[in-house]
C-alpha cells in the first residue's frame, strides 16, 4: 500500500504544480481584469465562461472516462490505439457538430443569456473553444494514463502563459474587453491541439470500432448526463443571480467563487489525475479499500489546511491584486462558505469512485439529478432572500447532500470502512482555528498576517491534542524531521 501511496502523492504533486501555475497565472490576470474590466462586464466574462463548461461537458459526452476505463484494463497495445482513435474520431465529429450546428442560433443565444443579441459574435468563438476543449481532452487524459505526468504539466503550463500573453495584448493593446479574453482561449486550446498531434498520432491506430464505442457510450453517457446536471446545479447559481440581482453581484460572487475554487482546481483535479488512473488498476486487489480509505483523510486533511489558507489571506490578496477596488474586495465575504462547499464537493469526487469501479455509473445520474433539483429549488428560496450569501449556503447543502448520496449507494457496491473519526477531528479542528483567526484583526495588518501564519503552522501540530495521528505516521513524520 505504501507504494500506492508514494506514487498517488508524487503523480499528485506534479500536477499540481501545472494546476497551481494556471491559478498564478490567473492572479496576474486579475489586476489585468479589474483594470479594464467592470464587476458588470467581469460578470457578462463569468456567464460566458460557465456557458463553456457547461457545453463542453455536453458535447463531450464523458468518452474520455470511458476511454480510460477501458484503457487502463486492456493489455494489448494495438487494441489500446484503436480505443484511443475511436474516442478521438467520436469527439472530432461532436466537437465539429456543435459549431456547424450552433451557428444559426448566435443570436438566440445572446438574447437568452443577455436580453439583446449585441453579443452574437462572443457565441461565435465560444463553440469555436468548446469545441477545442472538447478534442484536446483526449491527448490530455492519454498522458495520464501513460502517466506523463511532467508532459502533462509543461503542456499545461505553456497553453496558459499564451492565454496569459494573448490576454494582455488583447486586453490592453486590442482594447478587446470580453472577446479577447475568450478569443485568448480559443488560439490558446488551438496551439495545444497542433503541440499534441505528434504524441497522439504515435498512439493512434486507424481502425474505427463500433463495439468499442457502443461498450465506452454505455459506460460514458450516464457520467455525462450526471456532469450536465452537476454542472446544472454548481453554474446555475451565476445565472440566478444575474436574473434576481445583476452582474455586478455575478462579478463579485464570480471572483469569490474563483478564489475558493483554488481547492477544486490546485488540489481536487490535481489529485484525480494522478488517483484515478491507478485506483482503476488497484481497486481488486486485497489492499485496494484500506489504501482508499486511507487516502481519503489525507486528502480531507489537504483540503482543509488549504481552505484555512484561503480564507486567512483572501482579502489581503484580492485587495492587493483588484488595486483597492472595493467591488471585487467584497468577494471575500463569501469565500469562507465556498470554500466549505468545495471541500464536500472533492469528498464527493473520492466517495463516488465505488460506483466506477463496479460500473454502476447509472447511480451517478439519478444522484446528480435530484441533487441538481434541490440546489436549483434553494437558490430560488435564499438567492432573493440573501443574495450572493444564500447562493454560497445553497451551495454548501447542494455539495453536502451529493456527498452523503453518493456515499451511500457506493456502500452498498464497494464498501470501504472509512476513518470517520478523523475526518470529523480535522473538520472541528479547521472550524475551531477558522474561530481563532477572526481575532487576527486586533494586531493590525501585520500583526494579523503573521498570527494568521502561526495559526496556519500551528494546525498540524494541534491535531496532535486530539490523537489524529497513529503510531505508524507519528514515526515516519519523525523519520522525515531526521532526514
């Protein structure tokens, strides 16, 4: 089990350096944005942006889950290259669909979203980087499956400093606003494309097969229509919003959500990357449930050190980088909720994998659904009565509920005795220290930034107080210190 462990942690590091240079990068942005950018106009960018994710999850129909699925547990090579090339030719063929399909209705969408249809020509190219997204997931997750993760990371990293460049000149010297911002994107995800070709066609066979794709769509389309739904319920806050309030508070909300979202993206995603992969090569094997269960609390122990760090330094940060504007600083009001939100959301990530390994995934829709309903019906309670605020609280009972669901219908399938005693210590201690640092604002700026940062180093070790480290990590934390 230890070599699962190392190889889950040195695969999970790695892609979060990738993920964490995105979110650097996406700070530098931010002066940038608040810059030249309004809250109204940051929140039109932000409806935009979800807009993409929820059609790219759609057209992409989950194929890449299936094709690792399937690809993790084929020995032959050359019927390997034939799933891949069949996913590839499917995902083409959809991506190429929706922008011929789509571009009639440019207008219609712009009038759904906007009320008018001057933002027809933003539709134009927002198919044009769904559609690119969509094809470039296939070298993506063949890296990981192969394990490259370094190649996976320098692609990573060199798609989003041309975005980061392109973003400068169109905003600055373009004078382009929104449309550079999603124009960036698309000659961004286009030069990945022509970067992957090389390793993709090395790992193609041209041989479409019509059985594979039949047993990956069954597998696949379940996942997808419970990722349309979960995208139903984690986007639709943004556009209620902008329906009760206006997009100003979807700016504002928007740059909460990003900040908060740092635990998704830098540690959530990084950890799948690197997890999932190996969890479908393990999951039969006798050490398989007690790695898994393992597993689990380290990763809730991650993710609540990270929001600690998150909510301690958000304001100074976004205050630092929005240049004192005191629109976007009121993000930082929500992101302590957020952050409570995403961290059910990566518990829901780990807790559903049962369901994958016994390809259960119809279970996936039927609990994305209801939970989609649920959060959609609550934020037309709290979203009119709270704003911004009771978006975020429906967001933390949507995750939760997911979280408990998922749980329990992957129980039944592919039991595994989590460690529920120290997943609740970690939770209490992260509330208790959250408590602790409200106080920080009675030694002034500094004085606050370094109790914060004593609190911060200070959680590891109170842990200890309760007992939360067993014998076995007690001693090899111990060996780390000596070496």
């Amino acid at each position: 089990m230890l070599n699962h462990l190392r190889n889950t942690v040195k695969h999970t590091a790695i892609y979060s350096l990738g993920n964490l240079s995105t979110k650097i990068i996406g700070l530098i942005l931010l002066p940038l944005y608040t810059s030249y950018l309004t809250t109204a106009e940051y929140g039109i960018f932000s409806i935009l942006e979800v807009t993409s994710q929820f059609f790219t999850a759609v057209v992409s129909l989950g194929l890449t889950a299936g094709m690792m699925r399937w690809y993790a547990v084929e020995d032959d090579e050359q019927k390997r290259k034939i799933i891949v090339f069949t996913t590839w030719v499917t995902t083409f063929i959809l991506a190429l669909f929706v922008n011929v399909a789509f571009y009639p209705a440019n207008k219609w969408f712009s009038s759904i979203f906007f009320s008018h249809d001057n933002y027809a020509d933003y539709f134009l190219i927002l198919w044009l980087w769904v559609g690119l997204e969509v094809v470039n997931r296939i070298p993506f997750e063949l890296l990981r499956l192969k394990e490259k993760s370094l190649l996976f990371v320098t692609l990573v990293i060199i798609k989003f400093v041309l975005i980061l460049v392109l973003n400068i000149y169109f905003i600055v010297y373009m004078k382009m606003g929104v449309k550079g911002i999603i124009l960036s994107q698309v000659i961004g995800n286009l030069l990945v494309s022509i970067f992957t070709l090389p390793f993709l066609l090395r790992n193609i066979f041209l041989k479409f097969s019509l059985t594979i794709l039949k047993e990956i769509s069954l597998f696949s389309i379940p996942l997808v229509l419970s990722s349309v739904a979960t995208m139903a319920f984690a986007l639709s806050d943004r556009y209620l919003i902008s329906y009760y309030l206006n997009y100003s508070e979807v700016g504002i909300y928007s740059l909460g959500y990003k900040v908060a979202s740092v635990i998704n993206l830098f540690l959530v995603q990084s950890f799948l990357l690197g997890f999932a992969p190996l969890a479908y090569k393990i999951f039969d094997k006798p050490e398989a449930k007690r790695y898994f269960a393992r597993v689990t609390t380290y990763f809730t122990f991650a993710m609540i050190a990270l929001a600690l760090l998150l909510i301690f330094y958000a304001k100074e940060v976004i205050a630092l980088f929005s240049s004192g504007n005191k629109d976007f600083v009121l993000s930082f009001n929500v992101i302590p909720l957020l952050c409570v939100a995403m961290i059910f959301r990566g518990l829901t990530a780990i807790v559903s994998m049962g369901l994958h390994y016994v390809k259960k995934t119809k279970y996936n829709l039927i609990i994305v659904v209801i939970v989609a309903v649920f959060n959609i019906g609550i934020n037309f309670i709290l979203i009119p009565l709270f704003g911004i605020y009771g978006a975020a609280v429906a967001s933390i009972l949507a995750n939760m509920l997911m979280t408990i669901l998922f749980y329990v219908y992957s129980q039944r399938y592919y039991f595994i005795s989590y460690e529920f005693v120290r997943i609740i210590k970690l939770f209490l201690f992260g509330i208790v220290f959250l408590f602790l640092a409200s106080f920080a604002t009675v030694f002034g700026f500094w004085g606050g930034i370094i109790f914060k940062t004593f609190l911060l180093l200070l959680f590891p070790l109170a842990l200890t107080i309760v007992k939360f480290y067993n014998h076995e990590e007690i001693s090899r934390i111990k060996g780390l210190l000596k070496k």
